[in-house]
C-alpha cells in the first residue's frame, strides 16, 4: 500500500509503534449507504447469544457484528464460564471458540450437552484444517466458522439457528 512502519524504543522505557499509508479520503457519497436496487436487505434479530471467547479483540469484534443485527450478547471468557452461564440464563445461540484457557471449546460443549441444553453452538475457530469441522460436529456442535470471519457466511449461519425479525 505504499506506507511505512516506524518503531522508537528505549531500553527500560517501552516503545512507540507508528504507521503511515498514504490513501485518498473517501467522497461523502462512499461513506453513506448507497440505496439502489442492487443494496442488500437490512437483517435483524430478536435473539440472546452467548459469545464464548478468551481473546478480548475477537469478544468485541463478534459483539459488535452481532448487535449490528439487533442481537444482544453476553461474554464468557472460556468453557467452564460458559458451562455456568447456560445453566443460570437462556440463551438462542452459543458461539464457541475452540482454543481457550481453563476449558476449551469442545469440552464445554460436551458438558453442555450432558446438562440436556440443545441450544444451537456454532463453532468459531482459527482450526480450519481437514477433519476439523466433522470433529466439532462429533462434540456436539451444530455448525462451524473459521476466523477470520466472513460477513456472509457468518449471516447465513446465523440464519440457519435465528428467525429473522
């Protein structure tokens, strides 16, 4: 992109990280939401979801996306928070991630289904390796995503467990 990385760092002191990409500002037309016959539809939902995941960046990005869509969400920070969670409140869809300290993914979602809840829980995972998939489905997950996430298989996946409203 043509920009340039700068670090000044002093022993002891700490470090300063900076950037500079040299891009065009935007026309006031491409910043509004261009309404023609090719815009998408605008998608709600009326849904409580349950956002399991350690990595604070991967907590907001997967709330804000998901209360873009009018969803409000709660935040477990690894399985065995999210195992207490879904027996305290009621929730329509758990996003599970699967590396997390204390409990991972896949155990919570067997402890989960051992406590006879069958609310949907949709994996979401940097493992996007063959077989992956078949053996989140086999710990009891509905479905899966790979990080990073894709805008448009994330909504259909969240089609398939939530009506839209």
């Amino acid at each position: 992109m043509g920009g340039e990385i700068r670090v000044q760092s002093k022993k002891g002191e700490g470090s300063i990280f900076s950037f500079c990409l040299p891009l065009k500002p935007l026309e006031d037309t491409q910043t509004t939401h261009i309404e023609n016959e090719n815009a998408k539809e605008e998608i709600f939902f009326n849904a409580n979801v349950l956002i399991v995941e350690d990595n604070k960046t991967n907590q907001m990005l997967l709330k804000i996306m998901l209360e873009e869509l009018g969803i409000k969400t709660q935040i477990a920070h690894n399985g065995s928070e999210a195992v207490e969670m879904v027996q305290e409140n009621s929730y329509d869809l758990i996003l599970m991630d699967e590396n997390m300290p204390v409990m991972n993914g896949m155990e919570a979602t067997k402890k989960i289904r051992q406590l006879n809840i069958a609310t949907p829980i949709i994996a979401v995972t940097a493992n996007a390796l063959k077989g992956d998939r078949e053996k989140f489905l086999q710990a009891g997950m509905d479905d899966y995503l790979s990080k990073p996430i894709d805008d448009q298989i994330f909504l259909s996946v969240l089609r398939k467990f939530l009506e839209p409203v």
